[in-house]
C-alpha cells in the first residue's frame, strides 16, 4: 500500500530544537552552514517517513516550510547610558542571525519538493518602559 505524505515544518521551532540538539551532542561546533542546516531537515523528514508502518510505503508529497523573513528594521534604544549624547540604534538587517535566516531561506527555495510560505512580522509596537526601568 502507498501513501502520499506532506510535512509541516515550523521553521522556528524546527531551529529552535536543532540549536539546542547542536549544544547538546556538538558543543565545539561553530554554527551550522545553511547547507547543512537544510541537510539535516531533510534527513529528519526521511526518518519520519520510514519510522512508521512496515507495510506501508511512504511516498514525499511535499515539505510544507512555514516562516517569515527576518525584520529589517532600525529601531532605537528607549534609554539614553550615562555620557552619551545620542541614541543608540540596532539595525537588524545587519545582524548575523538576519543573514543566517536569509541564507536558509535560499537553500529552502532551491530544494525539490519544498513550498515555502512566508508570513510577516509586524512591527507597530513602541517601547513601554515601566517606572521602576525609569527609575
């Protein structure tokens, strides 16, 4: 008997776990490669498929890959440290981690049978500073 399969991978939980299993058997490793990243997503799927019923073959229909882009957004500290005249501003965009994301999407989109479905992030929240940070 043949059964078609698609899998739903939430890309933020799914490198959530790979970080902490990485920390976990590989401590000395630096950060995986996009590469290798997408290579242990898919080994993941193969043993998912082969795990179950003997008798039953599984075929890969799809890998349904749920994520959003990184924020690409300046945004400035609400505190002003001691000495400083200006405020201090993050860019993400130019973070390390925005660059890792986005090379992981790249591989994604490059791999057969995967369908990657981008969402959003809003970004309309201002910083709420209790009295006690103020203080």
């Amino acid at each position: 008997m043949d059964m078609r399969v698609a899998v739903l991978v939430d890309a933020s939980f799914f490198l959530k776990r790979l970080e902490f299993f990485k920390k976990k058997y590989f401590p000395t490793q630096a950060e995986l490669e996009p590469k290798q990243v997408v290579q242990v997503l898919n080994i993941c799927i193969k043993r998912h498929l082969n795990d179950f019923n003997s008798n039953v073959y599984q075929h890969l229909y799809r890998v349904f890959y749920y994520d959003s882009p990184p924020l690409n957004i300046r945004v400035h500290y609400p505190l002003i440290n001691e000495g400083e005249t200006n405020p201090r501003v993050l860019d993400f965009s130019k973070l390390p981690e925005t660059k890792h994301r986005n090379d992981i999407l790249t591989e994604i989109k490059k791999q057969r049978k995967f369908a990657l479905r981008l969402g959003s992030i809003k970004h309309d929240k201002q910083w709420k500073l209790s009295d006690r940070a103020l203080n």
